[in-house]
C-alpha cells in the first residue's frame, strides 16, 4: 500500500460546501487500499465534528474503512472524545462503533451517554444504539451508569437511558425499582419508557403488575394507558388483579385503541 497525497482532496475535505466534503468522503471511503496523508488523516477526522449528520456519517464511513489497514485511524479517533466540541465527541463516540470489533470501549461511555440527552431525535436513537453495543461487552459498566442517569440526566436522557436498560435485557433489582419509580413519577415519556422496561422483567413478586395495572387503571394519559395494557400482556402475570384490570379496560366504551390493546393482551395471556 502507498501513502496518498492529494492536496486537491485536503481542500474539498476543509473547505466550507457541504456537498463537497460529502463527495471527498465517500471517494475516500471506496479509496482504502491507498494509505491516507497525516494531513489527509487529519481532515477527514475533523469532518467527525461538522454540524451536519450527512458530513458525519460519511467521515465515520471513510475512518472505518481505512482503519482495517491503517492503525492510526482509531487513535485519531479517540482523541476526539475529549474535544471541548459536543459534536466531534459524539462523531468520535459514532466513529469507533462504526469502525467495529474492540474499538468501541468505555473511554467512549461518556460521550456516549451525552449524546442520548442531543435535541435531535434520530441522534440519540442512534447513541442509544452505540450505548447497548457497548453494554453488552461491558454490561456492569454500562448498566450502572445508565442507572445512574436517574440522578444526574435530564428527563431525555433518563428515558433513553430506561430504553437502553430494556434492549440490554438487564433484570436487577436496582433496575425493576428504577422503573417502578419512573412508571410512577415521571412525565408521559418517561413513564411509556418504564413501562416498556418493565414489561420484559419478569414479575415473580407480582409488584411489576401492580405498578402497570395502577398505570392501565389510573394514569391521565390515554397513550400510557395504552401502553400499560400492553406491558401487562407482554410481562405473563395472569394474577386475578391484571386479568381484571385488563377485562374492565376491554370493554372501554371511550377508547377503541385502549380496548383493543387490552384485549391483545389478554389473548396473549390466554383468555379468547
């Protein structure tokens, strides 16, 4: 493999067009047999800091096919993570998930778990993702401090954060009580992500049930009641008390979407 050098591309990469950068990227990306220049290097990991999502991608793209050849790759990588910009942290944090094998480690967690508070839907979905790819080599780690959001994250990122634990299968008792607090006390959208946790924890002490069913029975929000019904048919207690709170919310006469939902679960409990 030869060292490229094409100062034509180092412009297009720096320079201010978008659309540009976006070509030079994907040239890259399909250029990995050619060993990049350090300033080549250099450019394309600033690209993992642009505002734009597109630019981003793309920069992860080229980084993760040259890195299968070129160790300097992930280094230039990582020492994005403590850039005093939120997205080049976040690029960084994306980059070394998109680069695969043992790159994504818990020197990203950080990064990771700031991005899952980012105002932009699709990039926190995205974080979220990379948060359980790492918990599931790290599940201690990730675990607690995905918990321990309860105390220090904002709403946002405490939803995510109930999401993430979910897709991680994590089951402690720690867990089952953080999400009986959220499905409790939270807003609408932390308390449709407790329930979603809380419907996949199992319930041998029957004190889940008890906390979706008040939700199926109690809450203001059509959308929670919703999704309580739900959690109760996914969770598999077939208590006297959920079958009730699931046969009265059946047979709703105000909201056809609950009614149907209700009955959904009890045929996934077993009652036709």
């Amino acid at each position: 493999m030869t060292t490229r050098h094409n100062r034509e591309l180092e412009q297009q990469l720096n320079g201010p067009d978008r659309d540009t950068q976006i070509e030079a990227l994907i040239r890259l990306a399909t250029e990995s047999q050619t060993v990049l220049s350090d300033a080549e290097l250099e450019a394309v990991v600033e690209c993992l800091g642009s505002d734009s999502k597109a630019v981003q991608r793309r920069a992860s793209d080229a980084l993760a096919a040259h890195a299968q050849r070129d160790a300097r790759v992930a280094g230039a990588v990582r020492g994005l993570l403590k850039s005093a910009n939120s997205y080049a942290r976040w690029g960084a944090a994306y980059a070394l998930g998109t680069i695969g094998g043992d790159v994504l480690d818990l020197g990203a967690l950080d990064a990771l778990l700031e991005a899952l508070d980012a105002s932009d839907g699709d990039l926190r979905w995205a974080a979220a993702q990379r948060v359980v790819d790492l918990g599931r080599k790290n599940r201690a780690e990730v675990c607690g401090a995905l918990v321990a959001l309860e105390h220090r994250g904002t709403v946002v990122a405490r939803k995510m954060a109930l999401y993430c634990l979910r897709d991680l299968g994590a089951a402690s008792d720690e867990v089952r009580a953080l999400a009986e607090r959220a499905a409790s006390e939270g807003g609408v959208h932390l308390r449709l992500a407790a329930l979603s946790l809380l419907g996949t924890l199992g319930d041998s002490s029957g004190r889940a049930a008890e906390t979706i069913a008040q939700r199926l029975e109690n809450d203001s929000d059509a959308g929670v009641r919703r999704s309580a019904a739900a959690a109760l048919g996914q969770l598999g207690n077939r208590s006297p008390r959920v079958m009730s709170a699931l046969r009265l919310a059946a047979g709703s006469a105000h909201d056809e979407s609950l009614r149907r939902s209700a009955m959904q679960a009890l045929r996934r409990l077993g009652e036709e």
